[in-house]
C-alpha cells in the first residue's frame, strides 16, 4: 500500500493463477472466493462527513477483469468453432454468466470486506 495525502493506494494485489493457491480465497464473504485478486488496482480516499465520522470512497481499477473475461471469451470462441450447434450456445452462455456474475459481485464483496474489517466492536456496557 502507498500511503498518500487523504487515502491509500494499492501498489501490488495478490495474482495467484493456480486454484490451490490460498490467495485467491476468503473466510471473510458468503462466496469463499478472494474479490481483491480479479481487481488491477483498489485506491481509497478519506474524508471528514456529517457527525464527526470519517466517508471512505473506493475506486476500483477493473482492468485486470477484463483482462480474463478478453481471455475466456476468446477461448470460447475458439472452441465454438468446431463445437456444434447447442454446445456453442451453451459455452458462450455459461461463460457470459460467469464474467457478468464477476462484474457485479466483486464490488460489493469487496465493499463488504472493507466494512467488516473497519467495524469496530461496540464497548461493553457499564451498569
């Protein structure tokens, strides 16, 4: 991470390509799988909102998403070619689920993991 003047910056994001790779997966979501690792880049910047509390703002560079999702589209391209009728439409369906599926749930799985790793137990109670 680099710190700078009102956030932080990521400078390098776990990339683990083979499935045994222990980085590529999570307790933390209801889905087991690591969100940060299909992401090139995740900056967030702080600010002083209503009440006194802090706003975090995260922006998230995708570019490595579409890197894979470049990858697996042509892959299926290249096997619908000698594939036959149905097989091609049933390829192309389940990989364009699975990229539209990666596109939607990966921010809010990683909003989820920045708002249980910032939550802050409450104090106990005093009688």
């Amino acid at each position: 991470m680099e710190r700078r003047p009102g956030g932080l910056r990521s400078t390098r994001i776990a990339f683990p390509i083979l499935g045994t790779d222990r980085r590529g997966y999570t307790r933390r979501n209801w889905v087991g799988i690591n969100p940060f690792v299909s992401l090139s880049g995740i900056e967030a910047t702080f600010s002083r909102g209503p009440h006194g509390r802090t706003d975090i703002a995260l922006r998230l560079d995708r570019t490595r998403s579409l890197g894979w999702g470049a990858y697996f589209l042509s892959i299926a391209g290249l096997i619908a070619v000698v594939a036959p009728w149905p097989a091609r439409l049933i390829l192309v369906t389940i990989i364009s689920l699975f990229l539209l599926g990666n596109w939607f749930m990966v921010p809010r799985l990683v909003r989820a993991e920045v708002q249980a790793c910032l939550a802050v137990p409450s104090a106990p109670r005093t009688s």
